[in-house]
C-alpha cells in the first residue's frame, strides 16, 4: 500500500485473534513511501505451522 509520507522507521501492526493469539497485519518499511499489508487468514494458518517446523 501507499503512504502518504514515508515513517522513520520500520514497524510493524499486530492485531489479536479471535484465540487469543496475534498476527502481523502490516509491515512499514523505515524511510520508503509503502507498507507491506498482509491479509489475516485466521490463527493456526498452515503458512504460521510451517514455518515452525
């Protein structure tokens, strides 16, 4: 996504699930005018388990 005027730094947004667990919903990278957004498919996603192993 675009943004309107570049952060200075890189973060990220955290929300919580429905379980109690968290997910990144969006990535800001420090001194760039777009954030990586990432679609929640929900806790317990084979992507999150995956990575795990």
């Amino acid at each position: 996504m675009k943004l309107e005027h570049p952060l200075r730094e890189s973060s990220v947004v955290v929300v919580p699930n429905n379980d109690g667990s968290r997910s990144i919903s969006r990535i800001n990278f420090g001194k760039k005018d777009f954030a990586l957004e990432l679609e929640n498919e929900g806790a317990g996603s084979g992507a999150a388990a995956g990575a795990a192993k």
